[in-house]
C-alpha cells in the first residue's frame, strides 16, 4: 500500500474483467469496456482533465481504459497529486452518500481518508469502522442490485464472513502493532476476583473476554468482571488497551491528541481535562456550608449519591454517621451496603465513557481509611482501597490518567461531611491538632510509596495531599505551610528523589488563602501544582438569568489563573461545577434548605425565587442548554487544567432522578449543556492577560529541581512551632516514630482456567524506596489521648507530651515487613 503523500504509480493493479458468465444459461458476454480518460465524455462525467494520467498499456487489454480507484486523490502541500487515481464525485443511481463523493471513504469534515488515524496526528482524520460495522453499507446496498447466483444464501453468508473478518483485520492489527510497547516492568494493578464479597455473599460469574483481543477502538464491544458487556465509543481516535500477558502496559490511549499512558504528558503545554469521580469511595451527604468568598467564589465539596443517605434521614449526616447506622442494620444489609455502592456507583463503563467524552483525567477522592482506621471509628476499612486498584486498572486500559485525592483526614481538615465526620476541625487545631498531622503523614506516605512504583506511577501521576484544609480562618499558613512541606519531602523520597522520572506530582490546595500567597513559598520543588476550587453556587444568591454569566468565569478567573501560572508553576482547578445557586438536593446540609429559596436554616435568608427552574433539567429549553453550555466552556477556558465536579450524581430515592443536574458532566453530556468535545472550550475567553508556556525547568523535574534553599526549610521545617487553638508543639500530645512500616499492595495476576497467560505479573510490594525506612508514627505506651475529633477549644493535657515524646525514636530502623497483601477486589 502506497505510504502517506508517495506516489502509487509502481503498483501493477489487477485490470477489470472483460468477460462475464451468466450462471442462469451458463452464457457469456462481453462487459462494455472502460472509458477511455481522454475522451471528453469521460472528463464530462467525472470532472477530470483529459491526458492526466500517463498512458499505460502493460497489463490493460485493447479496449479498455485504464483501471480507476474510487478513494479520492490525495495532495501534498504544493497541491499536485500525489497518487495515479480518478475521484468520482457523481453517484450514479441511489441517494447520495452522506460521507461525500465516494461511499464511506470522505469525510464531510473534509479530512483525507487514513489506514490509521489515530496514529497521525491529525485532528480531522476518519476513524476506521468498527469491527463487524460499515458506515455505508446500507448506502451501497440501496445502489447495487446483486448479481444472479448459483446459491444467494450461500454466497450471501460466504461474503459476510469474508467482510467482517477484513474490517476485524483493518481494525485490531494496526492498533495492536503501532501501539508503543511499555517499559519491562509491567503487570497488572487489578487483582483477581475470589468467589465472595467481603460479606460472603457469592459473586457473579464473569464472562471471558475473548482470547488475545487486547485491544480495540469505537465500536468494539467490552466485556467487564460481571459479565455485562457494552459497546465502547470514542469519536476522538482512542483506543482501549488491555494484555493479560502485559497487563501493566500503558498502551490505552484517550484520544488521538492525548499522550498514552506509556508517553510523556508535558504539563503545561497538553491541557488536563478532567473530571471527578466524587462521592464513590468517599461517599458524601451534603455540601456544608462555609461562607468564603474570594473573587466570586466559595469552595467545599456537594454529594453525589443521595439515595444513600436518604435511607438514614436525617440522622446520617456524614460517614461516619451513615457507616454506624449501617453497621447496626443488619436486617438491611449492614455495610455491605458501602461495598455495593462502591461496585454499581462507578464502575469500568464509566471510565470508558470518560474517555470517549474527550476528557483524559479522574481525579478520585479517598478517605483515610482506606489505609487504615483505629478500633472506636466505625468505617470500612481497606476496601475502598481495593476499589481504587480496579479504578487503576480501568484508567490503564482506557487511556486516563489519575489524580489521587486524600480528601478525609483523622480529626477533620475543615470540619465539613466529606471530611468523613462534620463538626470540629481537629487537623493542626486544638489539642490532638499535631497528632493527627503525625497520623496523616503516616497515610501519605503509605499512599505516596505505593503509588510511585513504577507499575503506578505513570497511571496515578498527580497526588492531591490534602483536600480543602480550612487554611483561613482556623489552621493558619505558616502551619499549613510547614505540613505541605514535610509531605512534599515524604512524596519525594518516596519516589527516590527528584526528577522528571521520581513518583508523581504533588498538588497543594491552596487552603482558602490567596494563590498570590503561595508564589515563592517553595523555590525549585519539583512538580507541585496549585489547586484552587472556584464555584460561584455559594456567594450572593442572584435572580439573574443564565445568560448573564456567559463570560462571569473569564472576567473572575481567566487573568488571575494565568497569573498562578506565571508565578507558582502549574495550576489546576481540582473542583468546580455549572451552578451559580445554591439549588439541589443536600447540596448544603441534610434538610437544611437553600438560600436561593430563602428556606436556609443555619442563617438569616431572603428568598430570591424559585430552585424549580433551576434543578427541573427535564423540561430545560434549548436556550437554557445553550447558555449553560457556554458557561461551561468559559469556565474551561478560563481554568485551562481544570476537574469538573462531578462525573455522575446518583438519583434521588424519592424522586428516582437527578436533583442537582448543574453539578454532573455525564448527565450534562446526554442531555445537551455539555460540549462533546471539551476543545471547544479552547478560546471561549479570548486568552486574557496570556501566559506562555512552557513551565520552568525545575517546575517540570528538570535542571534544578529539588535544589530548596536551606532557607525554607529553616522557616517551614516540620513540627511548626506552635499549633492553632493549642500550644507550643513541644507540649502538645504526639505520637511517637517507632512503628512497623505498614503497605498496600495488590494481589499478583494470575491466570483464569483457559486464559493465555504466559507468566504471573508482578504488582509490587507497595513500598518503591527501600531507602525510606524510617517508622511510623504510633502512639506512645501508657500514654491516653483525646478523641482525634475533640472540640479544640479543649485544654491541653499535657500528659505524654513535650519533647522526649516528640524526638523519641527506635533503637534501631525498623526492617520493612513483608508485604501486607491486600486483598482482591471483588467483582
């Protein structure tokens, strides 16, 4: 086959036949020759010059014309033809072909027809038809007549068979041999399924997918672990990737102008375009409320899967509440109600329309227990964890990259639900304030080392470290501060260091401070970002309509942003959503009503109007759609790397539909206020006060990276010296470094009865650095302390403080243990 922009003239090509047997009277007659390209009537009919193909007789009977393709020419960039063939652009007979001159091979968006497009670049390339589909056969089957045959069903059913397995062979073998082989030390992040839940309760059984299919674009039909099947659709040139044989390959692709897994995303220039996986493991009631605006804005995290809650109303009010009501139901299913919501909330599908959405980012909220809980806390321990290794292995195989959020904390970082305990803010605050911080860093570090395994990181290539922490008014910058900075040392260490290669990068919210504040805090540290959460739901209620924010998040954001760029280095929006009221269920407290409607309860109100033409998507006018549609896109491009919140919202259990429709992209999709394709965005704002790309050097993991001032480390070292609402940290309650070193892992692959396996993948031990070998942070024996969630106005004990129990350490370096192999997700 002639290469993209050479000549095709050297290719001997079989001349049309002459003769033709009439199997009806086993006759034959002459077919009517070709005609002749430099006759007029030829040119007439098929708007050709005479004379442009040279004369060519070798393998053309006298009689006949030169043989003719039906594709059209291909050009190079001086406009001369680069390929010996005639286009047609008359049909004769039937209805014209909504694919242009020739059926199926132009594309009405005026891009030349490829083998491969997803492998060329260009954004207007045709995608091949899916396995087993043509675009225009219907189209060719309304103009040509068959032909008498002997046996039409024979023939019929012959040919079939012979078509598919052509597209099939079109299809599969060039995705699977252009697509980038990944480094040696692949395996498989997903873990095999047992035969019971973590209940007891038998599982389905899974239907195989078919042997040595590892790959497949549009169209290709995907079976998951519980042996549903749907039909993957990517209109963008992505393609899904999975090997058992290779399973850590980060072959999948988003979308054609996406970096694969296994290839470099150069932040800063290849846009984040993201979107969260909100209230799957981290599941949450309501938005509490807290008053902040900062150029239009206030930030704080709504629910999105209400009938979980509504169960219990009004008594769960967050986590912590909803799993000790659970827990004591066990007529209604006790927690195993958590690990089904964890299996049909968000499942493989999802991340598969993710991508073919056009977006190549998840970030997925977590909280701490997922590593690990104590005795008195009633959550689900580690299985949200096991969760999250499947998420892995979704984003593998489809192409998406994950940011991984640590958005619940012990003690509470803000007080609020989706902290997984509302009420007081127990992180750097108040008595316990300096031992929770131990405790967190003790997950962080946990999470950073198994992340920056070489099987992860290039999946789970962002960490947000610490979700909404209310650094103003209650915990303070300078404490802030110096937390951020012994988790960036922790994340770096466990990635061996700093570079380009070295774990994951880091983001910092930037706790409800100014982003200007944080411009030079950290010189030179290597791939952090700052993550702010604009939404304008929560300032001033406003009777204005929709369109009147068409360019709100370009004017309050657009400038400011590439400022933070200028100044900090990356920044991505890690929350924000299409509402501009405070409309929807729960959206700020369980039964607490809204401010827009005025029935607000936990302060003083006027009622602005109805929350019914706001939340009643149903019955949306096409203009509504279109203005929110608009402001969806301006506030993409104002953000520019930007998560909207959230993917998909649960439906409600009264009503059986979705109450808060201004915060789901997939629902937003479907129904027509969201782009089909987020480049659409690109430009809406008009580039306000530009940045230029690219990042600095260091900002990126290159020259300089790592190389902090001794400077920073002298003012935001950790401990701070003091801690809000408590005391100098030398007596404050601690705990003590002298731990054993607890993992995460994931279970090996290993093959199921038939499967073409070749060798049992290695998933790690859940620990990359052998050299961070230090302890965790336990408490100190003998020694009681204060619930992590204690009002921090509560007084100091002072027991079991003070420096000996800050600055104890163990004899000796505890050996890391062997591997505390996690156990396998369920199906």
């Amino acid at each position: 086959m002639a290469s993209h922009g050479q000549p095709s003239a050297n290719i001997a090509y079989d001349p049309l036949p002459l003769t033709t047997e009439d199997h009806a009277s086993n006759a034959l007659y002459n077919a009517p020759p070709s005609p002749d390209p430099r006759l007029t009537s030829f040119h007439d009919a098929n708007n050709m010059q005479p004379g442009l193909l040279p004369e060519e007789t070798s393998a053309i009977p006298a009689g006949a014309a030169q043989p003719r393709f039906m594709a059209a020419p291909l050009y190079d960039q001086g406009g001369s033809m680069t390929r010996d063939s005639f286009a047609s652009n008359s049909i004769h007979g039937g209805q014209p072909s909504e694919y242009g001159s020739v059926y199926a091979l132009n594309d009405p968006r005026g891009g030349p027809y490829r083998d491969d497009p997803s492998g060329d670049g260009y954004r207007d390339s045709v995608p091949m038809s899916p396995v087993g589909h043509s675009r225009a056969l219907n189209e060719k089957n309304d103009v040509y007549a068959p032909p008498r045959q002997k046996s039409r069903k024979t023939m019929l059913i012959v040919a079939a068979v012979v078509a598919l397995l052509l597209i099939a062979a079109a299809v599969i073998v060039p995705v699977y041999f252009t697509v980038i082989k990944p480094k040696n030390n692949a395996a498989d992040s997903s873990s095999p399924s047992d035969d019971k839940d973590h209940t007891g309760t038998a599982k389905p059984t899974a239907t195989k997918t078919p042997e040595n299919v590892v790959t497949g674009g549009d169209g290709s039909i995907i079976t998951m672990e519980n042996g549903e099947t749907f039909t993957y659709r990517n209109k963008f040139g992505g393609y899904w990737y999975y090997d058992p044989n290779d399973p850590y390959s980060g072959s999948g692709k988003a979308q054609e102008w996406t970096p694969a897994i296994n290839e470099t995303f150069n932040y800063g220039i290849d846009k984040i375009r993201g979107v969260n996986v909100g209230g799957w493991l981290n599941p949450e009631p309501v938005r509490y409320l807290f008053f902040l605006v900062v150029i239009l804005a206030c930030t704080h995290d709504p629910f999105y899967a209400p009938a979980l809650y509504q169960k219990y109303f009004p008594r769960a009010v967050d986590e912590w509440t909803l799993t000790t009501l659970m827990a004591a139901d066990t007529a209604g299913g006790g927690l195993k109600q958590m690990e089904d919501h964890y299996r049909t909330f968000i499942t493989e599908k999802d991340f598969a329309e993710i991508a073919g959405a056009g977006l190549n980012y998840v970030r997925v909220p977590i909280g701490y227990w997922a590593v690990e809980k104590r005795s008195n806390e009633p959550y689900l321990e580690g299985v949200s964890w096991e969760y999250f290794l499947k998420a892995i292995k979704w984003a593998r195989k489809y192409g998406l990259r994950i940011n991984l959020d640590l958005h619940a904390v012990p003690g509470s970082q803000n007080g609020w639900n989706h902290s997984g305990r509302l009420g007081n803010i127990g992180f750097l605050m108040g008595p316990m304030g300096y031992a929770n911080a131990q405790r967190t860093l003790n997950v962080i570090r946990i999470l950073a080392e198994f992340i920056s395994q070489p099987q992860y990181k290039d999946v789970v290539s962002m960490f947000g470290i610490l979700n909404e922490p209310s650094g103003s008014p209650n915990i303070g910058q300078q404490q802030l501060a110096s937390f951020y900075f012994e988790a960036y040392n922790i994340v770096r260490q466990a990635g061996g260091g700093s570079g380009a290669d070295k774990g994951v990068w880091i983001s910092l919210h930037d706790g409800f401070l100014s982003r200007q504040s944080w411009f030079n805090m950290f010189p030179n540290a290597d791939r952090v970002s700052l993550d702010s959460h604009p939404y304008l739901a929560f300032g001033g209620q406003s009777a204005a309509p929709m369109s009147s924010y068409a360019d709100t998040p370009c004017s309050a954001w657009g400038a400011s942003i590439n400022e933070t760029m200028a100044g900090f280095g990356l920044f991505n929006a890690g929350e924000f959503s299409n509402a501009v009221n405070d409309c929807g269920l729960f959206l700020n407290e369980v039964g607490e009503g809204t401010r827009y409607e005025g029935t607000y309860t936990k302060a003083a109100t006027t009622r602005v109007g109805s929350c019914t033409p706001w939340t009643d998507w149903q019955n949306y006018t096409p203009q509504m759609k279109t203005e929110i549609r608009q402001f969806a896109m301006a506030s993409m491009d104002a953000l520019q790397n930007y998560f909207f919140w959230t993917w998909k919202i649960g439906n409600s259990s009264e009503s059986g539909v979705v109450e808060t429709p201004a915060w789901s992209y997939q629902l937003g999709l479907e129904n027509g206020w969201m782009p089909e394709d987020p480049r659409d965005a690109d430009g809406t704002c008009g580039n306000i006060s530009p940045w230029t790309p690219p990042l600095q050097s260091w900002q990126t993991g290159g020259a300089g990276a790592g190389n902090i001032p001794a400077s920073v480390t002298a003012q935001y070292g950790w401990p701070p010296a003091s801690i809000s609402r408590g005391d100098a940290v030398a007596n404050m309650l601690a705990y003590t470094p002298t731990g054993t070193i607890q993992t995460l892992t994931a279970s090996t692959v290993t093959a199921a009865s038939g499967e073409h396996v070749t060798h049992t993948a290695d998933p790690g031990n859940g620990w990359n650095n052998a050299a961070d070998n230090s302890p965790m942070y336990v408490e100190i024996s003998g020694c009681t302390y204060l619930d992590p969630w204690v009002d921090p106005g509560t007084a100091n004990p002072g027991a079991c403080a003070g420096a000996a129990a800050i600055n104890r350490r163990a004899p000796a370096p505890a050996p890391i243990p062997n591997p505390l192999i996690t156990p396998p997700p369920t199906a």
